[in-house]
C-alpha cells in the first residue's frame, strides 16, 4: 500500500467520512489522484462512497470496517515497534522520553488542526 493511501485511510479513520476534494487537499494530491486512489481502494474494500445526507449532491469517502482494522493493525504494529526499542534503552533516556511526552502532544495536536481534524 503506497504511504498517500495509508495516510488517507488514516485521515478517514481519525477525521470521519470526507469528500474527496477535502482528502486531495489535506494529503497534498490532485483532485484526479485522490478520485484514482479512492477507487483503488474502494475495489478493495477497504473505503465505500456514500451520500451526504445533508447535501444530496455531495459523496463522502467513508472507511469499511476492512479499512479501520487495517489502520487499527497498522497503528498496533508501530505501537509493539516503538515499544520493542524502547525497553532497549537505557533508564535515563526512557526519562527523557517521558519528558517529552507532553510537547509530543501538543504536536500531534497542532498536526490534527492543521489537518482538519479533531483534537486528540
């Protein structure tokens, strides 16, 4: 899976269903790219077009239960990763990580606003 598709599917997951012009925008592709990519991944099951019920012109990218298991292993695989590295650091360097954390947040938080999404 190429890193625009998993990065996509991981938008739906942590944003909700979107149009398609609003995933082009926040993944940095075209319009057309992101029409191909989702179509891509529709045929494989992993994110389904349904109409917005507010506007009945308007079709929304929504992800399949397939999609949000595959962000879920995905997500797991680079928990267990980190997880494995870090019990191979020394105590003090665990600290500093620890330390870290919450200017991590703030990261990710500021990341999720500049990328349309909720607050973590």
């Amino acid at each position: 899976m190429s890193v625009t598709s998993a990065a996509t599917l991981a938008t739906l997951h942590r944003t909700g269903p979107r149009r398609i012009t609003d995933l082009a925008a926040t993944e940095g592709v075209t319009q057309p790219a992101m029409t191909t990519l989702v179509r891509v991944m529709e045929e494989s099951g992993l994110v389904e077009r349904r109409g917005d019920p507010s506007d009945r012109r308007v079709t929304l990218v929504c992800l399949t239960e397939a999609g949000a298991s595959y962000v879920r292993t995905r997500h797991q695989a680079g928990v267990d990763a980190f997880a494995r590295l870090i019990d191979e650091l020394p105590d003090d360097e665990v600290e500093a990580l620890v330390a870290a954390l919450p200017a991590l947040a703030h990261l990710a938080e500021l990341e999720d606003r500049d990328r349309g999404g909720p607050k973590r």
